[in-house]
C-alpha cells in the first residue's frame, strides 16, 4: 500500500511539475502550444559597399537602431567575411563596426537584424526631450538668398508658430502651382533629398529647432533601397514630426526608426566611394522562435535552444524515444500486444523518420526476410554465438549495400535512406526470430514480427506528427507527465487488452 | 467491453500485468531468481533437501572436457539419459536419449546421434544457443526419467508433466500438460499442448482446454479426459509445496513427472508461471491467492498446508 502510495504522490509531483513549467510556458513566455502559430518578421540587410584605399586599416563604423516603439528586434548579425565585426555603444547610439588591417579593391559588409511586430514595446525616447544643439542659420547665396527671405516672409504671415511655420512651409513646398521662389529654390526637378535639404534650411534661418529622422518602412521586397528621412520639430514642449512631401503626420506603423539626429549614418576610413543600401524581406517564422530568441527568462538560459543548431537537431530526435517508449508500454502493458525485443520497434521507429514509413516498412520486411533465410544457413553450420551473431551483422550490411546498389542502379534514390536502419538492432531481430522460428514455428516469427512493425508504425506516427513534434521539443518539460504516465502504467493491474479475448471462455458459458 | 471486465474480474481471472506486479513482483525476490533459472542449482537445493528429482549424472562446464572421453565416464554404459542446458528456458536444447546401440545413440523418435552429435549439442549448450539471453552455459546430463504409462492414452509423442501452482507454500491449482499433435510433442500451452485442470484435493481432471477453448477429449488420442486421474496425488502435494522451503519463492509453478518406479518428481521450478492454469481449471487464481494472503498464521508445515489447501480449493 505504502509503495502505492508513494507512487501516487510521485506521479501527481511529476505531473505537477511539468504542466507547470509548460503553462509558465505557454502563458509567460508565450510559448505557442501548437506548431500553426506563425509570426510575420522582417528581415532588413543593410550592406556598405566601398572600395578600399588599400595599405591602410580599414575600420568602418553603422550608426544602428535603438529599440523602438512597437517593434522588437531580434537576431542581429553584423558578421561579414575577412573582417572583424564587433558592436559598440557611444553616447547612447549604437554602432557596429568592423576592422581589417589591410584591403584593397571593391569590398562589401553586412549588418542584418529582424524586426517583428510587438505592440507592448516602448522604446526609451523622450518626445519631450529638450534640443540639446543650438541651431546654426545657413547660409543662403545669392538669389537664393533673397529666395528664402521672401519665402520665409510668406510662410510667417501664414502662421503663429514654428509648427504651424514648419507645416505651410512643407504646404508650400509641395504645392500643384508653386511660387516662383520654391521653383527656384528646389530647382526644376525637386528631389526628395533637395526638399529636405531646403526645408531644413530655412528652418535653420528661422533658428526653428529640429531634427532629422532616418528609418525604413517595412514593406515586402524593398531591395537597394536608401533610408528614408522624416523631420521632427521641437515646438517648445515636445517633438512634432513632419513628412516634407505631405506635412504633419503620425508616427506611421510600419516606419522603423534607424537613426535620430543628424550624425552620419555610416563612416569608412580607409576607403573610398562608399554607399549604404537597405533591403527589406518579410517572412513568416514559427512564433517559438521568437518567444526564444526575445525573452530573457532564466529558464530560457537552461535550455535546448541555447545549444547549436546542429545538437538541437540531434535532440529533436532523442526527445522523441520517450514517445516511442510511451507507446511501446501502452502496446504492451494495456493492450498486450507482442513484440521481439522491447525496445526494437522504437529503434526502427527512429530509423522510419529517416526512411519514410513505406520505404521504410518494405526494407525492413526484406533485410529481415533476407536475412532470415541466410541465418537458416549459417545455423546448420552450428557456430557459436558471437561468431553467427558477428557473421550476421556481417551479412546484414552485405544484404543493405546490395539493397542499396541495385536501388540506385534502378533509380530508386529514396531506398538509399537504408543506412538509417540499426544494423546491430536488425541483426539481433534476425537472431531472434531465428531462434523464434525453430523453436516455435512460423506463427510465432509472424505475430511477433507484426507486433513489432505495428508497435513500430504506431510509435513512428506519434513520433512524426508535427504537434508531437513541436511539443516535445519546446516542452520538454512535458516530459515529467509522460514519466508519470509511464510510471502510473507501472503499476496497473487491470487486464491487458489481448487477455480479455484469451479469457474469452469464462465469459461465454453464461 | 467493461462487461468483459467485469465478468473476468467477479470470477478472479488474474491477468499478466497483476501477475506481475501483485504476485510476481510481491513474492518472488529478484535475488532468488538464479535458483530456479540455473537447474543445476535447483537440483543441487533439491536434493540437498530430499526432494525426489532426476538424479544428476554429471555436468560439463568447459568446452575442454567435452569429449567421447569425459562423456563416456559420465554415462557409462547407462542406454538412456537426458542432456540439458542449465539455464534453457521452456525445453530448449533438451537432448533425450532412450536407446543405446554400443556407441550409437537414440532419440524417442528413433532418430539416431553418434557421439559427435551429442558432442556437437553439448557444445551448443556451452556457447549458449539455449540459454536465457544467449549467455555461456553449463550441460546437465541427467538419469533419463522413466514415464508411468498412465498418460499413455492423454498424450501424443511427448510425455506429460504437471504444473503446480505453490503460492507462499500452498498448492492452489494444478494442471496436466499433454503434449499434441499441433504441440509437436511439447507439452506448452499456448503450441498446442493439452491442459488439463486437477483438482487439488485429488488429482482428478476438472477441464481440459486446447488453445484456450475447452474440449472433452484428446485431439489425437480421443481418449475423453473425465477418466484422467493422477495417481501418487498424496505425494505429489507435499512434493510440490515443499519447493516453497527450499526457494522462498512465494509464487512459484512447479514443474512434474512421474516416474514408473521412484513416483513424482520436480522436473523443473518457475518463477513465473503462466496464466493458462486458470483457463484449464476454469477458474480464476485471485480468490484463492487472496484466501492465502489473508491468512494470519504464516508459519504452517507442509503437512498443515496441504490439509489446508484440500479443503479450501478441492471441488469435491
């Protein structure tokens, strides 16, 4: 009673356990509990292109983005061949920077980082923050001169402060007929960029504090594209932003801010005819990804995704043998279905992720078959153990590489997955159900062979199913339930599926 | 399907999973094991306490000493004899020898071994071909048991034995296995082999059943078994529960032969007996077994035992 009771106890911890861990999860560190939930993320590049002076070190430096409002940014990489990239932070901006003691010729860095969408961000930036830099009046020439003056003359008519000032300047700027002075001033064919600039200038005259904004807007394919500049103006109390094509606007949604203030955006030394272009591309990730490379969660530090790629994949598959074990003690424990080998079906289980299920099924029938008829053969020649054993591993990757071979030649490129097969597993099976054979006869070699390949399918399709997938591998922590369960199974004392049919007699008589 | 269950359960029918853990798991010490999977062992306990078995002619141990020679002086000029692995599990690798023509052997067939016949199956009992696992094992050779006749009429080729359920000490069912045409001459149950269910207080046959399905008669034979009665059933009793003594094994099958002329004797102790007993009998263990474990004088004789166990689970 008492070991029953301890087991209770320990099962209801365990289950405990792990469905806490998994709600904490799934519910703090939003975890998706299902493989569907995907998340849109942009994947912005921005590549510098330059051609270096060559004998000189070359050091380059990027003004990067802070953290802004409604977007997280994720996975940032600034690697780049040849060079050493490294990250750091002046007067609160941002830099990467990469350094090569010598290069010549055409040279290319890179500077990646994703952004998804997140509204419970905030970035750290103060609208109220008071300019720090006192504005200098630019210097007009010539008819320009006169051109801006009167311009100026106008706009201030038109308006009581420097923002309404700032909008009918941007108005007048972009209007269908315009005065002959923003003719001149913009010249014939005004450029976005020449706009800004005299924008920019005459506030300057009029002292007007105000800054440039160089950021991105997030839009599908966008490649080669320059960063696009909004203007803020401080009207006293905090900061207005303008568009100089369309006037006063809202922080538009999907506007990722790079760089406030107008320190350039990049620098190069060492080189020359140097150029910054950015790409944007969206695409959709799982949204466990995300939840995993966002937070900050202690857990998160002592777990499977801090491994490389390579080892995670690695334990994908070995996070699923606890499933195969689950159903190889349902099969056998509730339903009482024979096997040869306890653990073989999960092994061939595992080796049937690899082949495909009917590749799989249809190899494994054949190295069996094949084998079987050859271990008939090696047992009239009576060896001892370890030598027939060793003869038909021996045997076994003959019979594969044939297999293998012949399916090639054949163009069945698919059955070349035979490798994956436990070939000391395969041999034992072929041991085994030799044995089987001569001792029990054919009847038994088939039911344990189909129990063995039913348990196997049954443990393959639980271990390919995508939510199984997915759940075994961010909750491994679920993996304390399957232990109780297991350990639960232990102790069961009920029938087994199959009995209730061999009991059938002492139901029938009455 | 509950309604299955429930049948199966109101009737006691115990299953695998609460042999294992409620009787299994409960009453056999894992450490005891090796007494009954190693026959040698058993023999050696056997007949250190006077428990009529087989009697032990010699083993072979090493690869070395399996020559004519050796064989020879372990045989002598006996004609029949029978070569076992120590650790075989359900009849595997048992050599019998019934007749002997100067160096020539032969089986019950009639199918003839010559000395390196019987060297070469010594030799796979060494390797372990037969044992649990495949692990090296050792070869018994045994006096050839000499079969009452009386199951002539129950059996077809092979020799039938009786499986004794001994639980704590007590006899609580037993049965006769008779070998078959679809048994192949073995006398395991779920091949084909007819189990026939004794009663307890005096050895007469209850059931017989041929694939889990009841029957009147032998298959091969037709000889019906309401006749079937075993004889030396007194002896038979304390024989079987005296095992209890001598493995501490709580729940224990017990293997049977009668001999024409010593009467019964242990072939051979299980640690796990299978279920089919139940069917035989048709009968489930559970009340039984919980009759036994409810008892509170635990210290019983062998004689106070099987008094006990006559008048508790005998039909008559």
């Amino acid at each position: 009673m008492s070991s029953k009771f301890q087991i209770g106890i320990f099962v209801v911890l365990l289950v405990a356990l792990g469905l806490g861990l998994t709600i904490y999860k799934a519910a703090y560190l939003g975890f998706p509990l299902t493989p569907g939930e995907k998340q849109k993320i942009w994947a912005v590049e921005a590549t510098i292109d330059f051609v270096a002076d060559g004998d000189k070190p070359v050091k380059v430096s990027l003004s990067l983005p802070d953290i802004q409002d409604n977007y997280a940014m994720i996975d940032e990489s600034s690697a780049s061949p040849d060079y050493g990239a490294s990250m750091a932070i002046i007067d609160g901006t941002r830099y990467a920077e990469w350094a090569r003691r010598e290069a010549s010729g055409p040279q290319k860095l890179y500077y990646k980082l994703k952004f998804y969408y997140d509204s419970k961000i905030e970035s750290d930036y103060n609208i109220y923050e008071k300019p720090t830099e006192k504005i200098k009046p630019y210097e007009f020439k010539g008819s320009k001169k006169l051109a801006a003056e009167s311009l100026i003359k106008i706009v201030k008519e038109r308006s009581a402060d420097d923002v309404s000032f700032t909008s009918s300047l941007i108005s007048l700027f972009n209007s269908d007929d315009p005065f002959q002075n923003v003719k001149m001033l913009l010249g014939e064919r005004a450029s976005f960029q020449t706009k800004i600039e005299m924008v920019t200038r005459i506030l300057s005259l009029e002292e007007i504090p105000f800054q440039i904004i160089k950021g991105l807007y997030l839009k599908d394919g966008k490649r080669k594209q320059n960063l696009t500049s909004l203007l803020e103006v401080y009207d006293g109390k905090k900061w207005i932003l303008f568009d100089v094509t369309t006037g006063r606007i809202d922080m538009p949604d999907n506007f990722v801010i790079w760089q406030r203030g107008g320190d350039s955006l990049f620098e190069v030394r060492g080189g020359h005819s140097s150029k910054i272009k950015f790409s944007v591309v969206e695409n959709y990730v799982p949204a466990k990804q995300i939840a995993v490379l966002d937070r900050d969660a202690t857990l998160l530090n002592f777990s499977l995704y801090i491994l490389p790629s390579s080892e995670q994949n690695a334990f994908k598959s070995l996070l699923l043998i606890p499933i195969g074990a689950l159903v190889v003690v349902f099969m056998r424990i509730l339903v009482g279905l024979k096997t040869s080998g306890t653990f073989m079906p999960i092994l061939i289980a595992v080796a049937f992720t690899q082949t495909k299920l009917l590749t799989g099924l249809i190899m494994f029938i054949v190295v069996v078959a094949i084998g079987l008829v050859i271990r008939s053969y090696l047992s009239r020649l009576n060896l001892l153990l370890v030598a027939r054993i060793s003869a038909v591993i021996i045997v076994v990757i003959g019979i594969m590489s044939t297999i293998t071979i012949l399916s090639y030649k054949l163009g069945l490129y698919n059955i070349l997955s035979i490798t994956f097969f436990p070939m000391i597993i395969l041999s034992w099976t072929i041991e085994r159900m030799s044995i089987l054979w001569e001792e029990e006869g054919a009847k038994e070699v088939l039911l344990q062979g189909s129990g063995s390949l039913i348990v196997a399918v049954i443990a393959y399709l639980a271990m390919t199913n995508d939510l199984i997938q997915h759940i075994t591998f961010n909750f491994p922590e679920l993996y304390f339930v399957v232990l109780a369960i297991i350990i639960a199974l232990g102790k069961y004392t009920g029938y087994r599926l199959f009995e209730l049919r061999r009991f059938k007699s002492f139901t029938e008589e009455d | 399907m509950f309604k299955i269950v429930r049948k199966l359960s109101a009737k006691g029918i115990i299953g695998m999973n609460q042999r294992n853990i409620g009787y299994i798991g409960k009453y056999n010490s894992r450490k005891l094991y090796p007494l009954v999977d190693d026959k040698l062992k058993t023999k050696i306990i056997a007949e250190d306490a006077g428990i009529t078995v087989p009697k032990l002619l010699g083993t072979i141990v090493y690869q070395f000493q399996n020559n004519e020679r050796y064989l020879k002086k372990i045989i002598g000029n006996l004609s029949g004899f029978v070569i076992k692995p120590s650790k075989g599990s359900g009849g595997k690798g048992i050599l019998v020898i019934t007749r002997r023509e100067g160096d020539i052997f032969f089986r019950p067939s009639g199918q003839p071994a010559s000395f390196q016949d019987v060297i070469r199956h010594v030799s796979n009992t060494l390797s372990g071909l037969y044992s649990l696992g495949g692990k090296p094992d050792v070869a018994m050779v045994e006096a050839l048991v000499e079969f009452d006749p009386v199951f002539d009429r129950y059996s077809f080729e092979g020799v039938p034995d009786i499986r004794m359920i001994v639980f704590k000490g007590y006899p609580v069912m037993g049965m006769l296995r008779c070998s078959t045409r679809a048994s192949d001459g073995k006398a395991n149950l779920h091949q084909g082999a007819v189990g026939v269910g004794l009663d307890i207080g005096t050895g007469t046959a209850l059931n017989a059943v041929q694939f889990d399905k009841p029957i009147e008669s032998h298959p091969d034979t037709k000889h019906n078994f309401k006749e079937l009665a075993v004889p030396h059933w007194k002896t038979l009793l304390p024989l079987s529960a005296s095992c209890y003594e001598i493995t501490n094994l709580g729940y224990l099958g017990v293997d049977i032969v009668l001999d024409k002329k010593i009467g019964p004797m242990i072939l051979e102790l299980n640690a796990r007996p299978g279920l089919a007993i139940q069917i035989a009998n048709n009968c489930g263990l559970l009340p039984r077994l919980k009759k036994i474990e409810g008892m509170s004088n635990t210290k019983l004789s062998v004689e106070q035992r099987i008094e006990y166990a006559i008048r508790e689970f005998s039909a008559g």
